[in-house]
C-alpha cells in the first residue's frame, strides 16, 4: 500500500516540476525580450539627445532657427 500510494505521487511531481521549468524557461525569455527592447530604447534615446545637442551647439555658433532647419 504504501508503494502504491508513493509511486502515485510520482506523475504529479513530474508534472509540477515540468510545469514549474516551462514557467522558467517563459519567464527567462520574456526577461531577455524586455532586456533587448530597453537597450534599443535606451540608443534611440541618446541617439535624439546627440542630435539635439548638436543642433543647439549648431544654433549657439550660427544664430538662426533657419539655418538649422536647412543643416538638419
């Protein structure tokens, strides 16, 4: 009896410890995609703060908005 009664625990702790890897695995994948979107955002935000550097350094030298529209 007692056999029968360990041996029956077994598939619900395979199933458990299956299910507890695929959440894992899932909860890696969507930690590395938000990993990835948050460098990406992070280069398209320095990449506008160069830009606006540069224009507001380019305004300082040359003095005009019009001027600046035509450079960029």
């Amino acid at each position: 009896m007692k056999i029968s009664m360990t041996f029956g625990y077994i598939p619900l702790f395979s199933r458990a410890l299956t299910l507890m890897k695929s959440r894992l695995k899932g909860a890696q994948k969507g930690h590395s995609l938000l990993k990835k979107k948050s460098d990406a955002l992070t280069m398209r935000f320095r990449k506008i703060l160069r830009q606006i550097i540069e224009v507001s350094v380019l305004w300082r030298v040359r003095g005009t908005y019009h001027e600046m529209v035509t450079i960029i």
